[in-house]
C-alpha cells in the first residue's frame, strides 16, 4: 500500500463486467496515468478495506481513494470523472444532487450488474503494457 500516494486509487469488483468495463474506459481516457486499479478480491483491496474498516467479503461500490480519503459509490464515480478533464469533468455537476437520490440510482444499478452486464469466473489479467498501473 506504501508508494502510491500521489495517484488517485480505484478499487472494484474484479468480477463484474460492468466494473471492469468501466476500469477500461478510465483507462482509456487517463491520459496523465493518475489512477492506480486493484480489485477489491486482490491482496491490496483486501488490505485496503481492512484499513478503512469494511466488509472483506462485499464487493458492492466502486471505491476511490484520494490520500488517506475514502470515496464509495456515486461520489467515487464522480471524483473520476472529474480528474478525467476532456469534458468528463462537467459531469461532477451531478454532485449536487442530493448524495442520497445519488446512491439510490447507483445502489439500484449495482444490486442488478451481475444480471444486466455478467460475471466472469475469474478476475481481469491486465495487459503487459497496463501492468504498472494495477495494484496486485
């Protein structure tokens, strides 16, 4: 966990296409290598949920971690897209909304993502040249 204070931390459901879709598009668009990925089933998002006290064995929020800040759900997701630039960032409008309202779309969708976008069977092996950008 030590050495990686200066990026921005995401963890996620290594299991979930829809989280594994959505690690690929952060990818894709984090042209200044900011985000570091680790799934929450991995060595290091273990270590990580211990570290802020949650469920070891619940995988339900994308997380991010700024510092020593935690982020989950709808709030997570918006941070991202606001480090993102490129016009990503003018979705963090949506912070606004009250987080509660937030949550309850994010809550809904994440109770049903196995259902709408699958499940693989084993966590995603990155690429050779995404290697240093995942956490374990």
């Amino acid at each position: 966990m030590s050495g990686v204070k200066s990026k921005y931390i995401v963890l996620f459901d290594g299991v979930c296409n829809l989280c594994s879709g959505t690690v690929q598009f952060l990818l894709k668009r984090d042209k200044k290598k900011r985000f570091l990925f680790g799934s929450l089933q991995g060595k290091t998002g273990q270590e990580y949920l211990r570290k802020y006290h949650l469920p070891t064995d619940q995988f339900h929020s994308f997380m991010l971690i700024e510092g020593n800040v935690l982020y989950t759900r709808s709030t997570a997701v918006l941070r991202m897209l606001r480090y993102l630039g490129r016009g990503w960032q003018l979705l963090y409008v949506f912070i606004y909304v009250p987080q509660p309202i937030r949550d309850g779309v994010y809550k809904l969708i994440a109770t049903n993502r196995y259902k709408l976008f699958g499940k693989k069977d084993a966590c995603r092996v990155p690429a050779a040249d995404e290697r240093e950008r995942f956490l374990d």
